[in-house]
C-alpha cells in the first residue's frame, strides 16, 4: 500500500502518524494536489489527499475511512480506538469536533492564501474564522485530568487529530487563533508532536 499526498495537509499527517503508531507499514509518496496536479491525477482522477493506493492499483480516500480501514488491518493492541464504549464515544466526538477544525483552517487558509484579495467575501471569512475558534474552544473544554484525551497511557485518534489540527491551524492561519485561550490543547499538541510518530511525519 501507498498513502499519496503531503504531509503538511492536516488529512494526509493524520493518517501517516496513525499508520507509524499502530505499527503498519505503508509507503508515503509526497506528492502535491497543486505543484504535482498532473502526476497526481495519473494515479487519482479525482486530485484528492490523502489517496491511498492499494498493491492491485485501486484507492481510497477520505482520511476518516482510510484510518478505519488502516486500523482494522492493525494489532487488536496497537488500533487507537477505545475498547470501552463510553471511552470510544468520546473519542469519535472529539475526533469529529478536530476534523471540523480541519476543516475550517483549510477553508480559511484558501479564502485567504488563494482567492484573489478583489474576490474575497469577509462575511464568509468571519463565518469560517468563528467555526474554526469554536471547534478549538470545544475541544479546549473537553480536556480532563488525564494525560490524553481518552487515556493516561495511550493516544487514540482523537489526540492525534486535535494534535495535529491546533499545530496546522498555528502554521497556515495563526492569526484566527492568536487571541484563543487554549493552554490545555497547545499542551497536548506539543506533548504528541513530540513522540516519534510525530517527528517521522513533520513538515
């Protein structure tokens, strides 16, 4: 298997890092939507990261999908989805409330590194803005006593994506979250870009 895409894509670093913390092994070629569109669309008509491209040249994509389907491919003692329900719960909702700050970073980040400044609609910008500090506010809240989110001991996907989303927020539009009061996130996100997972995958 191959995962196609850049690492600085929130998408494409969430499922390497899942890929090296459960233990599976899976080529990354670094490939760019934008610099590389033509090479890119000869492996994946659709020009979409992360793709991940099976041994008989057929492909998936979807970050979330790839994930599962990644994780149903790992040691029952490696996967980061939570055996106990409760726990597995909170994990899928704090995965969703990262991914929808994903979401709004990227959004944010075209409207204002792409769309020509003439184009630019600053009630859509305002929208956005509001939705991507609210995603980080709600996950700022849900943060307890334990080290990670779910568990002292161990990461599920819900730590590697808001890990991943606050540090690519910070990259690509600091100034949205620059007034936000998020020491318990900026805290995990530091402690999880730490871990060799992390480092393998940094941009």
């Amino acid at each position: 298997m191959k995962l196609i895409g850049m690492l600085d894509s929130p998408y494409v670093r969430r499922t390497v890092v899942s890929a090296h913390l459960m233990n599976l092994a899976v080529d990354h070629e670094a490939l760019s939507v934008f610099r590389d569109v033509e090479q890119f669309r000869s492996i994946n008509p659709l020009v979409k990261a992360p793709t991940l491209l099976f041994d008989d040249g057929t492909l998936m994509v979807d970050s979330q999908l790839i994930v599962q389907y990644l994780e149903s491919l790992a040691a029952p003692a490696k996967r980061l989805t939570p055996t106990d329900p409760d726990l597995r719960g909170r994990n899928d909702r704090l995965t969703s409330i990262a991914l929808a700050a994903c979401d709004k970073s990227v959004q944010l980040y075209y409207e204002l590194a792409m769309r020509p400044a003439a184009l630019r609609w600053q009630e859509w910008i305002n929208r956005v803005s509001n939705q991507l500090r609210a995603s980080f506010v709600m996950l700022e809240e849900n943060i307890g006593s334990t080290r990670w989110l779910c568990d002292d001991n161990r990461l599920c996907h819900a730590d590697v994506t808001a890990a991943i989303a606050w540090r690519f927020a910070g990259h690509v539009v600091p100034d949205a979250i620059a007034a936000l009061d998020c020491p318990r996130l900026a805290t995990l996100s530091v402690a999880a870009e730490a871990l060799p997972a992390f480092q393998a995958t940094d941009f």
